[in-house]
C-alpha cells in the first residue's frame, strides 16, 4: 500500500536517474490529480533534495501488463516548492 512517511531513507528508491512505478487499484479510476510527496530540505541529513524526482510522466493502464497506456500528464517537481505538491490531470 501506499503510506505516507516523512523519515530519510523510507522510500522507493531508484538506481539511477530514472525508474518507474505502477500502482494496481482494484477498481478502474478516473482521477483529476496527483500529488507527489518529498521530505522538505530542512529533514533532509544533507541540507538538499537533489534525490527528489524532477520531471516524471503519469499513465493510465487497464491492466499492468499493458505496453503503453494513456498519457495523463507531464510535471515537474519544485524543489524550492511545498514538500508535498498537486498536479491536475492534463488529459
């Protein structure tokens, strides 16, 4: 399940620059938003964030084992911006 959790080091952690993520609902949504949280600067052990994601692309699937699924939206997070920060779905 996804929970939140604001301690360094509790997360999904990706090698390398880039990775991906799929969630499995039990019913089909149609969402309006997503939010992406990352612990702010001031928790952080280093003083920076550079580890939180900056550019990633939502989807939308009918099962996990479809190759490409609908492009919900393109984002950016702020690092300078709220720990916790909405993106409206652009589709």
């Amino acid at each position: 399940s996804v929970q939140p959790d604001m301690y360094p080091g509790n997360c999904w952690a990706f090698k390398g620059s880039q990775g991906y993520l799929v969630v499995r609902l039990s019913m089909k949504i149609y969402p309006t938003a997503f939010t992406l949280e990352h612990i702010p600067k001031s928790l952080s052990p280093t003083g920076n964030i550079t580890s939180a994601p900056r550019n990633f692309s939502v989807y939308g699937l009918d099962d996990e084992y479809q190759e490409e699924g609908k492009l919900l939206g393109e984002y950016v997070y702020d690092q300078e911006g709220e720990p916790l920060q909405m993106f409206p779905v652009m589709v």
